[in-house]
C-alpha cells in the first residue's frame, strides 16, 4: 500500500504537498510557490494543507498543452529540411550571434546614436 492510498486501499481523496510535489515530479518549494500564488488549488484544515485529487486532475488537464494536427504538419516539413553542415563560418556566425544577444542583454537601455 502506497502512501496516497487509505488503508482500505483506495486512492486518499486529499494527498499532501510531497505527495503531490511526487506525483507531478517537481520540488516541494514549487508546489508551496504554487499554493501561496493560487495557481493550483488547495484546502486547509485546522492549520494543515492538503490538495484535493479531483481538483488537481481537473487543473492539470487544463494546463497541458495537447500536440495539434496543425504542429504535426510542421514537424514534418521541419524534418524534410537539411541541416547546415558545420563549418568554421557557421559556428563563427553563430558565435557572432550569441556574442550581440549577450551584449545587448547587458546594456539594455540603448538610446540610438547617444553615446
């Protein structure tokens, strides 16, 4: 018997911050982060959290993004494509490019021509 389970066996209608931090394999402080934003629902009694399984299910399935035909289409038009090849010029360009984002992101007010 696991420990979302009642010691009849069935499934426990509340499960615990742990049980739910498990069950979504994501760390404890996130499900409280969570829990104090009001992004996912929870009861309290007597001073204890817990989080009511069908309404946990119910906010999963709305915030899970299901594939669609049309990102099918795309996958597979994206997969008929080449890749570049490597080359010292693509890798340059591509250092080129990460060396500009990681400069403006340092500077980010940037007024024109003022210097």
């Amino acid at each position: 018997m696991g420990p979302n389970t009642e010691d009849n066996g069935t499934p426990s209608e509340f499960l615990t911050a742990a049980e739910v931090a498990a069950w979504f394999r994501v760390g404890l402080s996130t499900i409280y982060y969570w829990r104090a934003s009001g992004r996912i629902p929870s009861v309290t009694f007597n001073g204890i959290v817990r989080f009511p399984r069908q309404q946990l299910t119910a906010w999963m399935q709305q915030h899970t993004s299901c594939p669609s035909a049309l990102s099918d289409q795309v996958s597979e038009r994206a997969s008929e494509t080449r890749p570049r090849t490597l080359t010292h010029r693509t890798m340059g360009a591509a250092a080129a490019r990460v060396r500009r984002r990681m400069i403006s992101s340092k500077n980010p007010i940037h007024h024109g021509d003022d210097h």
